[in-house]
C-alpha cells in the first residue's frame, strides 16, 4: 500500500497512471493491464489494493506509447469493471497538470460534522464534492458523555477528552455513556458498542458495521467527527481542460490543424513542446471552474479562512491565461532554423560574381 502520493515522488522514470474509480462497493485491488497497441491482448503487469488509484509503471518494457486499463477486481479476482485504454501519451500530459494542480488535488477538511443519511444512522455523509484521496487516510472521532469519578479511568480508559478516535477496525466493547446511580454515586455503562468498525467508499460516505460486517447504529448522542482530503478536480475535468486547451490552439489562424484534438485520446498526438501551452490552458479552464464552484455556498464554505473571506483566484487565473496567450503566439510562428552553403567559383567574368550573388540571396 501507498505511503505518500506517487506523484509527489516521480521523477519521470516510469508511466505515471491515475484513474477513477467505478465501483463504490465489494472492490478489493485494481489490477494494471498494459498493451503495445490499443486493440492488443492487454496483459496483467501489476495490481494496487484499494483504495489507491495511482500508479507509476516501471516494470521492464514500459514506454509513453503503451496503453493501459484499469479492471476493478473482488478479493476472489473477479472482474467488476474495466475502464477504457489510456495512452501513455495523455498519461505524461495529465501528470503534469496534476503537478501543477497539486495542491488543489489535496483539500484538507478537519473536524467536519458526520450526516446520517437513513433513521437507522449506520450510514452518513460528509459535505466535499469530490474523490477522496487515499493519503492522508480519513480519520473519524466519536463522541463520549463527560466521566468523572473514582472508578473513572474503568470507562475512559486514563484519557478526559469529549471525542475519541476510532480506528476503522478492532474497536470493541466501546462505552460511550455512563450513568450515575446512588448518593455516593456508582458509576455504570449505559451505552456499549460490543463491536464497532467503519470504512469509506472514498466518495464521501461512511458506513459503520460489526466485525462480521452487519450494519451497526450509531446513537443519537454520539457526534461523529471527521478528518480527510478530497479532490477538487477529478481526472475526467482534468482531461476536460486540456481538451479545451487543445481546441483553443488549433482553433487560431497559422496553426497546423494536423494535430487535432477529437477526443481524448487524440491530446498525445498534440507536439511535444507544445504542452507548455496545453498545462498553462488547461489551469486556467479548471481554476476557472473552480471560481465559478465556488458561487454555492456548500462549496465555498471549505475554502474559507478563518475571516470569512473566499480566496480570490483572479489574479491566478490571469496568469495562467496570460501564459497560454504568449505560448499561444509563438507556436504558429515557430519553425527549424535551416542550414545553407553558399558556393561560388574562384573565377568569373567580370560582373557575373555580382549576379551570382543575387541569385543566391535573392533568388532572381
């Protein structure tokens, strides 16, 4: 398993691979399929266990111009999805947006508040509108009742603080409430959980079961906290905008329309030097989006600061633009500067070195 994002640590060396996921429920790893051609036998080369969704392929043969698919598989091995074949060539280019927009990939959230979504309160909700990351892991905390008393360190287990971290597996005979009966008063457990486990589908919800997996009630008086990372972007709007980057380009009088973008899988063919201009475009278009999320409140409620003030994005927006227009500019102009040889011989009548001269600079 993963202990840090793959792409804080790439290098370059390998194919850097993300993908989304599809299946919310029974996945248990991703197996990495790899072909030298989109409509070849695909074979296996790796698998990821879940929740991961990155990978950086290093394995012998691996190239830029291989293509890849993600199948989604059960702890049996068996098939639940596969995605569409990926090129290394779109790979490389989205790798670099995803640098670029790194940090809004990784969106800390703490201390969000836990929605139930059903009376039975076994399943809630949390309020970002995108993937979770998969680092830093999610970390959830429940409620507990004040304890005092003599025999208090029996329920608290030494510790006085109102909310305690539950680990997503283990956890049993968990007190939560204690009831004082008596004058001098005994101290009891009012509320047990015999066994109390959750998980995330990394898509915003959490489901709490037993150690057999049974769906297990959270009480009315116990507040569910949590801590996690959401993306702000998913990688079908990070291909979007390069989409929309590669058609701004090739849309513009003096650009080569050989290199066009019809669908995602084209955005490869796009030059190599021109992906300067590709990323610089593209993060305008998402941060565009994002200024434009940011109009509900839900969403602008997370990029707050502790004043109450969104974070104005116009000034980077701007420089992203700008960038995109100054690459915009050169590519049409651009070319290979060419290389010739002037001969000319040791004798000449008189006045024929003059017209040789014209000739060869002038061409008349």
């Amino acid at each position: 398993m993963a202990q840090q994002p793959l792409l804080a640590a790439y290098e370059g060396q390998g194919v850097y691979i993300t993908w989304e996921r599809q299946i919310l429920t029974g996945v248990d790893h991703y197996r990495i399929m790899r072909a030298t051609h989109l409509d070849s036998t695909y074979t296996s080369i790796d698998t990821v266990n879940w929740p991961d969704n990155e990978y950086i392929d290093q394995i012998l043969g691996y190239s830029i111009s291989n293509f890849y698919k993600i199948q989604e598989e059960d702890v049996n091995d068996i098939v639940l999805a596969t995605s569409q074949p990926m090129w290394g060539e779109d790979l490389l280019l989205r790798a670099s947006l995803a640098y670029e927009m790194d940090p809004f990939m990784r969106v800390p959230v703490y201390m969000e508040e836990l929605y139930f979504t059903n009376d039975d309160r076994n399943k809630g909700y949390v309020a970002s509108w995108g993937a979770w990351d998969y680092f830093q892991r999610p970390r959830l905390y429940i409620s507990r009742a004040p304890m005092t008393g003599s025999n208090y360190t029996s329920f608290a287990a030494g510790s006085k603080d109102a909310y305690r971290i539950l680990p997503q597996q283990g956890t049993t005979n968990l007190v939560t409430q204690v009831t004082a009966v008596g004058n001098p008063p005994v101290y009891s457990a009012s509320k047990t959980y015999a066994s109390l486990e959750w998980y995330p589908d990394y898509n915003g919800n959490i489901y709490f079961v037993d150690y057999l997996g049974q769906p297990v009630s959270i009480d009315w008086y116990d507040n569910v906290m949590i801590d996690y990372q959401f993306q702000a972007f998913s990688t079908k709007e990070l291909n979007d905008a390069l989409f929309l980057a590669a058609g701004d380009l090739i849309s513009r009088p003096g650009i080569t329309k050989g290199g066009r973008a019809e669908s995602y899988g084209t955005i490869g063919d796009m030059p190599r030097r021109w992906d300067y201009a590709l990323v610089a475009g593209a993060s305008f278009w998402l941060l565009r989006r994002l200024a434009l999320m940011l109009l509900q409140r839900e969403r602008r409620l997370v990029f707050m600061d502790p004043d109450g003030k969104v974070p104005d994005l116009s000034n980077l927006m701007e420089s992203y633009k700008s960038q995109f227009a100054d690459a915009a500019k050169v590519i049409p102009i651009e070319s290979f500067p060419l290389i010739g040889v002037n001969i000319t011989p040791s004798y000449q009548l008189p006045g024929s070195r003059s017209r040789f001269f014209r000739m060869s600079f002038k061409g008349y």
